[in-house]
C-alpha cells in the first residue's frame, strides 16, 4: 500500500504552517521527515492519517490493503496514548473491541502482539505501573495489533531518555527487518533519522516546504555497525537544516 | 600536614574543624495519616460537654447534655419511631438523589458532547443553579402534590444542577489526545464516549457526587419541614417546636451520621471506580 501526499497547504488561522508538500511512503519503506520546531511536522502527519483536512492538496492512497488489515494508517503517539484506566491488555483490546472479532480471537491477537513487543509478563499492569520504555512499547503492540499497512509516527521516541531510545530504536529495526511496515516517521533527532530513515525529507521552517531529501541506500540491519558513514549523513542533514533552525529559533522568539 | 589530614579523616562529625551538617530546610507542608485523632477528638468535645452540663456549667435550657440527647435517640430507637423516620427520609434522598443525578450526568454529557445542546442548555443550568430550590418549594407543591412528589422534586433539581455542571466539566477535561487516539484506530463514535470520555469524565463526577449528596441532605430537611409526617426533617422541626432539645440534637446527629455513611460509601465509590490512579 502507497500513502501519496500531493501538494498539501494548510493554514491556521492566518499563518501558513505547510506550503506545497508532496511526498510518497512506497511499499516497506521508511520515510522520516525532519524539520525545525513549529515548522507543521505533526500537522503533516495529522493530514496523512486523515486527523485534519487540509486546505490545499489531497492525502491519497493506492494499492489494496494487506489481508487482514484493520486500521491501514495507524498512528504510534509521542505521548503514548494509554488510557490510564484499562491494563496493558486492555489497551490492545480497546482497538479490536469496534471490528467484531470472536473474544477468543481477540485474546489470541492480543497475546500474539504482546509477546512480540516482549511484554507478556506486563498484561495485567495498569499504565502507571509501567516506565516510559514499556508505556511505548505498549502502543507499538497496539497498533501491531490492528495489522497497520503505514505506521505514522510523530515522535515515538522523544518522550525518553536517550539509552531507553536506543533499546526502543534496536526494536524498530527488528521489527521492521521481520515485517517490512511503512512508515511516515517524524523526528527532530537526526540521529534516529539517519538510523531509520530509507529517505529523509527535510522540512524548512515555517511555512513548511520540502527544503531537501536526503535518500539512504544502506540496508537498516546494517545501521548500527556502520555509525561513521551515518554521522557523515547526519551531519550533512544537519548543514541543510541549521540556517533554517536558527531562523525558527529566532521567529518564535520574536512571536513570545 | 598531617593536621590537615586528619581534619580530612574525621570530616563526617560535626562540630569539627568548622564544619557542619548542612541545615534541613524540607519537610513540612505534608499530611501525616494520624490515626485515631478523629474519634478522640470527637469523644473528648462529647466528654467536656457532658461535664459542663453535669457541673451546671451549661444550661440545659440552652443545650442539654449529650447524654440527654442519647436518651432521647435511644427512646426513638424503642419506639420503633427511628426506622419510620430514618425510612422516610432516606427513600426520598435516595429517589431524588438517584434521579437528579441520573439527569444530571446525562444532561451534562449532552452539554459535553453537543455544541446545540451546550448553546441551548449551558445558559439555562447557570442561569437556575444559583436559586434556591427551597424557595421553589411552594411551587413543587403546586405541581407535585404536597406528598412525597414535592420533596423529592425539591431534591431531584438540587442535585441535578450540580451532576450537570461536573460532568460537561469533567468531559471537557477528558485528554484530546485519548480521543484523537480512538479516531485514528477507527473507533465508533459510540465506542469513543463509552470507553474514552465517561472513564475519563469519572473523576469529576464523583466528586461532583459528594457536592451533590451534600446538598440533597439540606434539602431533605427543609422539605421534609413543610408539611411530612415522617422523616428526620419532620422530627426536629417538631423537636424545635416543642422546645424538646435532647431531641433536636438527637435529630441533628442522625443527620451527621447519614451524612458521615453516604461520605464513606462515595469513597467506596471512588476507590473502585478510579483505582487505576493511585
Ligand atoms: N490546532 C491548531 N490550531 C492553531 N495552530 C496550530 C494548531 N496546531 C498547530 N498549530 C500551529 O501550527 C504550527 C505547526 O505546528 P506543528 O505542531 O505541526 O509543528 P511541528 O513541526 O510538529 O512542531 P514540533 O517540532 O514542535 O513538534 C505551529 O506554529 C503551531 O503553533
Ligand atoms: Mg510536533
């Protein structure tokens, strides 16, 4: 399954905040998109998953989803997105509960997906009870669980401290070197970035056109031995963003 | 040199070599579970007041001893009168408070969820939460007969005023990121507000519970003053008309104690509802 985002604007308000995007997440492929703070990353991502209407362009699909697909476009959330009130199987069963799936089916998905996020012993603990690491890893299997074509992703990470986030990353990439997803990934860590990223599109500040793409040929299971070559990427991505960044930095300064 | 080391060894004692613990400048501003404090508390006001009156201190015009008062609880107790009471007044909280707060919820999850029925309802309920509703009274005779109807209704708008406003308060609160999460996994609109926004509403509505049960007891006395044969209210107006304090304290206990066990099982309430916060 294609997501094609053609020439998308958008506006809030008076100020533009995305001008004449268009980019395609192909079949197996992770794309990152970069960009400075405030420059419509999440609002981008928000229209590909069909969140938000843009005002300009279109969100577009093409080719038929996978069998057995639930919810194609599924959104993996920087804060997680736990409700407090249900246990970790509970959370999983929230997603299936609106498809008409047998109970037994539902325990057999839900077991399926915990074990393979390596959370089985966690099933009955509420949110609170879990550190950040597992509260994400717990909306990883959530949306496994709906058998996603395209995971959207806006800042998965960010929300952890930096050895968590590398575990989690190691996680990513097996999981995606066993089930080769789609994924529209949004960072502002380069380094993630080059580490998942099959192209990266690289965002100028607000409004937000594509500045640059920078594509990466290297296979991911192979990321973490060549670190070198990659530090050369990313500093690379980081020469296009950074007269952008420091302008950002400067416009909301002047805006506070 | 060796001076100087041996300062060095002996670092950890204060009073040495200039050196002191840094002072403690935490603590405070926490409460400590103290136990039992409540009841003796409450027993040592029970134990003065009783030596007041038995000393003359305190007038039994004025206020009769607690023993006194216990007298005439236990004599209502005898008479078999207690039940008649307590049974009346508590099938009207009981009726009114249900249904009050049954409209309530479901009028303020409409005024949470719609914006037509927030423009057309939220007016309204600021407008009517302010009145009192004993000064409606004489008017829900009128419309409900000057039985049961009247009282109940009395209770019925006071605590459906407060259940609306905590719950469109509590849904309003509701994460926007729960909800954005249930719309982007395809989740029914039904779905949505069944297992995000009333779980996430819950807290506010059961503290709006304590507020509201608080004041379907006000109002349970004032109406059961007009115009009941039975009921807690009934018994201490006539208490007071009487002059027959014992009994007006004993009256006025009761109500502490209704008030105390429906406190306590809200708290039950909360503990089963809202475990997964703490
Ligand atoms: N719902 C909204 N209403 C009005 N303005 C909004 C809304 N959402 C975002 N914005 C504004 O649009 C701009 C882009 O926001 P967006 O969250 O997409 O940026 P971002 O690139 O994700 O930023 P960050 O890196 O901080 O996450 C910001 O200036 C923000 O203030
Ligand atoms: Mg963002």
């Amino acid at each position: 399954m294609q997501l094609t985002l053609h020439d998308i604007s958008h506006r809030y308000g008076g100020t533009t905040v995305l001008d004449g995007v268009s980019l395609t997440v192909d079949d197996g492929e992770i794309v990152c998109i970069v960009g400075p703070s405030g420059c419509g990353k999440s609002t981008l991502l928000r229209i590909a998953g069909g969140l938000e209407k843009p005002d300009g362009g279109a969100a577009l699909l093409s080719g038929a989803a996978p069998e057995g697909s639930l919810n194609p476009l599924t959104y993996i959330f920087q804060d997680f997105a736990l409700l407090p009130w249900r246990t970790v199987e509970g959370n999983v069963s929230l997603v299936l509960e609106d498809h008409g799936i047998a109970a037994s089916e539902r325990a057999a998905i839900i077991a399926d997906v915990l074990s393979r996020t390596n959370l089985s012993d966690f099933a009955r603990a509420l949110p609170r009870q879990l550190s950040g690491g597992m509260k994400q890893r717990v909306a990883i299997a959530r949306a496994l669980a709906v058998k996603p074509a395209i995971l959207l992703m806006d800042e998965p990470l960010s929300a952890l401290d930096s050895q968590t986030r590398e575990l989690l990353m190691d996680d990513l990439v097996a999981l995606w070197s066993r089930e080769r997803f789609s994924a529209c990934y949004v960072t502002h860590n380069l380094n993630e970035a080059v580490r998942l990223g099959r192209r990266i599109i690289v965002l100028s500040r607000r409004p937000g056109r594509i500045r640059d793409v920078v594509e990466i040929d290297m296979p991911l299971a192979e990321r973490v031995d060549r670190l070198a070559e990659l530090e050369l990427l990313q500093r690379r991505v980081w020469d296009i963003m950074r007269e952008e960044a420091r302008e950002a930095d400067r416009e909301i300064s002047d805006v506070a | 040199m060796s001076h100087e080391a041996a300062a060095r060894d002996t670092a950890n004692t204060p009073d040495d070599a200039g050196q002191r613990p840094v002072p403690f400048r935490g603590g405070g501003f926490v409460h400590r579970p103290l136990g039992p404090v409540a009841p003796v508390v409450f027993l040592a006001i029970l134990a003065l007041w009783e030596l007041g009156s038995r000393s003359g201190f305190i007038s039994p015009i004025a206020l009769p001893a607690p023993s006194a008062a216990f007298a005439a609880l236990a004599d209502l107790f005898k008479t078999g009168m207690l039940w008649k009471h307590l049974g009346a007044s508590l099938y009207r909280l009981a009726l009114g408070w249900t249904l009050g707060s049954l409209l309530g919820i479901a009028v303020g999850l409409a005024v949470g969820l719609f914006s037509l029925a927030r423009a057309g309802l939220l007016p309204l309920v600021s407008a009517l939460f302010p009145v009192p509703k004993i000064a409606l009274l004489p008017l829900f005779i009128i419309w409900f007969g000057i039985g049961e109807g009247s009282k109940v209704a009395t209770i019925l708008f006071g605590t459906f005023f407060p259940t609306v406003i905590a719950t469109y308060a509590g849904v309003d609160n509701v994460d926007r990121g729960l909800i954005r999460m249930g719309q982007s996994f395809g989740l029914g609109w039904l779905s949505i507000v069944r297992k995000i926004i009333v779980p996430g509403a819950m807290p506010a509505i059961l503290s709006g519970f304590r507020i509201s049960a608080s004041i379907a007891i006000v109002l349970l006395v004032a109406a059961e003053m007009i115009g009941a044969e039975f009921g807690i209210g009934a018994y201490i107006l006539m208490a007071g008309a009487l002059f027959a304090l014992d009994q007006l304290i004993a009256g006025v206990a009761l109500l502490s104690v209704l008030g105390l066990v429906i406190a306590w099982l809200i708290g039950k309430l909360e503990k089963r509802l809202l475990s997964w916060r703490m």
